[in-house]
C-alpha cells in the first residue's frame, strides 16, 4: 500500500509524541473504563466484513482463507489520535470471531479477546463498536481465536490488517509511506523446521534456566515421546503477493521512503534487508524511539512492527526480502524498482547482523524504580497435549475455561515483569491494552524502547516495565500462536 505524503516534515518532531512522562505511553483518561464508549445511531466510519475469499498469491497459486472485505491484507484503517470512531464488524463466517485492536489502549469489551470478557462477534452476525484510538502510531486489527489443530482459524487465517493514528503533530522527514504486512500461506504440522535463533543480541544465556530446560526435553526424549508439533508454510507473501508477482514499490533517487513493515504471522520471525540500502528505525510498534539508528536487517518478531525510513540513493531494481533463501523463492520479498531502470531483480546476501533493541534505546537510560516486581518463568512441556508441546507460567498452563486471573494488579501502581525463558525459543511477549519499556535484557540494562510485543531470547530473561493503567482483565500471552493456543497465555487484574 503506498501513501503519497502531504508534505516534507521534519523529523525532530517524533520524539515529542512520547509524551511527556520518561519511558512509558500512557493512556487518556477515556480508556480508563473496562466498558466501551456509547454507540451512536447512524452510518459506521468503518466497516469490517469477515468472510472466506480467494487470495491469488500469484497467477497460478490461489489459496482459500479467511480475510477482511475480501482482501489481504485487509484495508488500511488511517484514524485520528482523541477523534473517537464507529465500526461495523459482520462475521460472515460460520464460527464465532473475536477482532483484536492490537496495541490500543481500549475497553476489555472492545480490545478484543474473550480471555478478558470482550463478546464474541455472532456466527453470520455483527456487532457495532465505538472508541477513542490511541496511542498514536502504527497498529494493527487481527483476529484473536484458538486454532488449536485447525489451521484455518485464528492467525494462520488472512485475519489480519493494518492501522495507522495519525498524531496531532505528525512526525517525520519522508516524502511518502509504504505500508508491508509479512504473511505466510498453506501451513502445515511438522516435527522440524527450526528457525534461527541466534540472531538477538546480547545472546548471553542464562546456565540455569538453560540446565532446566534442557534436562526436560532430554527426559521426554528418554521417555519415546518424539518432539512436539510444530507449523511449517509453502507459501509466503508481502502485501498477499508473491515476490516477483505483484506491482513492485517504484521509487525516485533521491527519495526517502517510510516503510512501515507489520509481520501478520501467526508463528513466524521475519527478517528484512535490501541490498545496497540501509533502514533508519524511528519507531518500533509504532512508539517513536528515543534512538533513531540505521540497520542493514530488520528483524521482525510475530506481530512486531517497525517503521523505518529508506533512503533511495543506489539507484536498480532489488528485492527486498527475507534473509531465508527458501522462504524468499518462495515469496517473502517485494521488487523495489527506481524509475528509469529495468531488468531482472536483483539480491545480494548481507553481512551478519545482530538485532539488539538497546541500539535504539535512551543512552545511559536508568528506568524508574517499580512499585512491584513480577517474576514469571515460562516453560515448555514437549509434546505433552495429544502431540502438541504444552506451555506454562509459573507452572500453569492456562485454562480456557476457567479463564482466571494469575496477578492481581493496583491501578496506577508501576509493575516489572521479569521473564524467565526456560526453553530455547524465542517468544514474542504481548501484553494487551499496554505498552511497556524495555528495561533489562540478558543482564544487560537499558531503558526508552516502548513496544507492546518484545523477542525473548531462549533461555535468557527480559524485564519490563509498564504501568497499570486500565482497569480490568488485561491478556499477557506469547504471540505465537501454537503457544498461546496450548497454554502460554496469563491474565492480569487490575482495580
């Protein structure tokens, strides 16, 4: 989706939406309820219609799924910041859905997850909605089910659009705005198919949680029990088009193009390099950093989001694509084309890079001291549920149908998580009508990246920090969605 810019602005003005509390976004005092805004009468400012559709990768590859308005992704939702909307969201589909507002500060009965008490929008039924947007920045709406073994439900369905809220003040020194959602295609269950992991940094591991987490798979393999599912893709698509099969992004020299890059995947890391350029982050999940600093890869955890700025000075036709060679052939890239050139499309591999949210941190940063600390250990049960690995918090796996609280929060009050992995995968933490500031990794402190996802390395720990302020049951789960799917989920209560 390319979105011609209104005029030149100056950068400098995006550190400013930040606001003016050090470290965290806060929500508006309308957001504070945990039940929605009046609905008006009248026409919606949005309508949402869920229903199965063809999606045509490419001319000869057409897949069935589930989509937004007939279209993948679904459409660009550009909202104002304090200017409240009205949506309209039919589900034409057969079962029950939920719509996710992905990194809204929103009601439980609109943020969209039955976990908090959000209603399940009826089979062939609709529901009517209204709320003030916010925070500013990149976001997203996605659906928010439990596919379990089915995988044409939840994530690994084309459920999946973004948004975009506008500031009162809009930042950035771009010419224009390239919207990319990163999506795979066709999944299926396997027992490998293991993607990198070493590419965070610090990469330091934590012996201890590692001795736990190794000593457990090793006693189930000793036990015949094979290693637990796991979900592979044939297909792969940007903007729902194979590479090479789609209207490639045309660019000028000289541009400076925003590229605003969501991964739509249900269980998948992405990455993202174009020969020859480099990305200059501004905001990660759609919060201005307090860093902004150019990379030659973007590393995209599921349902991360980042804005990066290109400038267009090594004139050709490249793909931009996926580092994975596999995974680029078979769709994960986008031609990007200057004007006045032709020819065939070209990549070069780039060096190795390591991802490392602190470069994009506050130098010297030293967050606030919290109200609380909140320690949480995740862990993996290998094939323990019929064949799929079960997840655990604390040594709970939740319970869909129980759905009770695991923290009990004080509204106001300043939490830290601290997040303990004992097992080597990373897991791309979401909390729900929040953002929080990165605060440790790996040991490591740092402080000024907000985001409402975040990479956990394998065996490694992460604290941060968010404060509690909306009430109500908040969902904190893995994004990915065989995880979340088999217990890796826990509710916050706050009053």
């Amino acid at each position: 989706m390319l979105i011609d810019r209104r005029e030149f602005l100056k950068l400098g003005s995006l550190a400013a939406l930040s606001g003016s509390v050090p470290g965290l976004v806060h929500a508006t005092s309308s957001t504070l309820a945990t039940s929605s805004q009046p609905v008006p009468d009248g026409k919606a400012d949005y309508t949402l219609r869920m229903g199965r559709s063809l999606v045509e990768l490419a001319p000869d590859h057409i897949v069935p799924t589930t989509v937004f308005n007939g279209q993948f992704p679904g459409p660009l939702l550009r909202f104002k910041e304090g200017q409240q909307v009205v949506v309209d969201i039919h589900n034409d589909t057969d079962t029950p859905e939920q719509l996710h507002w992905h990194g809204q500060f929103l009601p439980v009965d609109v943020d969209g997850a039955a976990e908090e008490g959000t209603p399940y929008i009826p089979a062939h039924g609709m529901r009517r909605i209204a709320f003030t947007p916010g925070p500013a920045g990149f976001r997203f709406y996605h659906t928010h089910l439990t596919a379990a073994d089915d995988l044409t439900l939840g994530q690994y369905s084309g459920l999946v659009g973004p948004v975009y809220i506008e500031p009162k003040r809009e930042p950035g020194a771009y010419d224009r705005e390239v919207f990319l959602t990163l999506k795979e295609f066709d999944p299926f269950f396997s027992k490998g198919g293991d993607m990198a992991m070493d590419f965070l940094s610090p990469g330091d591991r934590n012996r201890t949680l590692e001795e736990r987490g190794e000593t457990a798979m090793k006693n189930s393999l000793a036990r015949g029990q094979p290693h637990g599912y796991e979900v592979g893709y044939q297909s792969f698509a940007i903007n729902g088009r194979m590479r090479g099969h789609g209207e490639p992004v045309r660019v000028k020299a000289g541009e400076r193009v925003l590229f605003h890059v969501l991964n739509g995947s249900a269980t998948e890391i992405r990455s993202l390099a174009l020969p020859g350029h480099h990305f200059k982050v501004v905001a990660l999940d759609g919060n201005p950093v307090p860093h902004p600093a150019e990379v030659p890869v973007l590393w995209i955890g599921t349902a991360e989001r980042v804005s990066a700025i290109v400038e267009m000075k090594h004139p050709g036709v490249w793909v931009l694509g996926d580092l994975a060679d596999d995974d680029r052939n078979r769709g994960m890239g986008i031609v990007i084309e200057y004007a006045g050139h032709r020819g065939k499309p070209r990549w070069v591999s780039p060096r190795p890079f390591s991802w490392d949210y602190r470069r994009f941190a506050q130098p010297d940063a030293r967050p606030v001291a919290p109200d609380d600390v909140i320690e949480m250990t995740f862990a993996k049960l290998n094939a323990a549920d019929r064949g799929f690995n079960a997840w655990t918090i604390n040594g709970v796996q939740f319970d869909m149908a129980a759905m009770k609280p695991m923290f009990h929060l004080r509204h106001g009050k300043r939490y830290r998580l601290r997040m303990h992995n004992a097992s080597d995968d990373i897991h791309p933490m979401h909390l729900h009508r929040h953002s929080f500031e990165i605060t440790r990794i790996a040991g490591q402190p740092t402080g000024g990246v907000i985001k409402d996802v975040a990479m956990l390395g394998g065996y490694q720990t992460m604290e941060v920090d968010f404060t509690a302020d909306q009430l109500g049951l908040t969902l904190f789960h893995c994004h990915m969605q065989l995880h979340m799917d088999y217990g890796f989920m826990a509710l916050f209560d706050c009053v």
